[in-house]
C-alpha cells in the first residue's frame, strides 16, 4: 500500500539518503529500467515507480545528475508536483560511514558532465 507523507527534514528524509523520483514512462526510463534489470524486462517496466536518484546534502536541497551536469537541486521540485513520486532510503552502512562523508563525496561531483555513452553501449 502506497501512503503518501508531506517531506519533513530529519522525520522522514534526512541528509545522507537518497532521493528516488519517477514520473512519465520516458524513453529515458525505459533505458534505466531495462539497464537496471535482468529479468522479464516488460513486467519489471510495468512494476517500476522511479527512474531517477540523487542524494540529500542538506534539508530540501540534494544533489542529481541533469543532462547538464551533476548540479544541486531544490527537493521542492519534487515535493510542490503531485505529479511526482518520491522516496527516501539510506544506505545500510550510512551510521558507520557519516552523512557528512557521504555528502562531501557526492558534491565533488558537481558540475561533472552526464554521460550517456554508458546508456546508449547496452542498446547495440
């Protein structure tokens, strides 16, 4: 059963997890999907609800790839369009890693170009 929260920083979302998104079926996620997935790739494309990730830095701000980039990102994008899923998860190993440290690897990667020689390898 899906319930739906409104974001809270620190009850439901903190800094340290990642933020998972999906929207419309695009041509985009569909690649991610199929690329992510080993099974029977039309069931898994019906069941999935994200095609997108990022990470929480600080409250309601993250960061995600954009095909321009790795940028910063106001979560508000996500929060405000009820047209938006949304998720939060951490990693198992978030307590003994640190947020801090998790954070300060993902923002060095601000401002890297997005590549999509990776996605478009697993189509030929």
């Amino acid at each position: 059963m899906l319930v739906s929260l409104k974001p809270e920083y620190g009850i439901n979302y903190k800094k340290g997890q990642f933020f998972f998104t999906g929207r419309d079926r695009t041509f985009l996620h569909k690649g991610i999907t199929w690329i992510t997935y080993t099974g029977d790739y039309k069931d898994y494309l019906n069941s999935m609800k994200f095609s997108h990730v990022g990470l929480v830095t600080e409250k309601g701000i993250g960061v995600h790839a954009t095909p321009k980039g790795v940028v910063k990102v106001n979560l508000n994008k996500y929060f405000d369009d009820i047209n938006c899923r949304i998720m939060f998860r951490e990693l198992k190993k978030l307590e003994e890693l640190g947020a801090d440290k998790i954070v300060q690897i993902g923002e060095k990667y601000i401002g890297t170009k997005y590549d999509y020689r990776l996605l478009f390898a697993f189509f030929f």
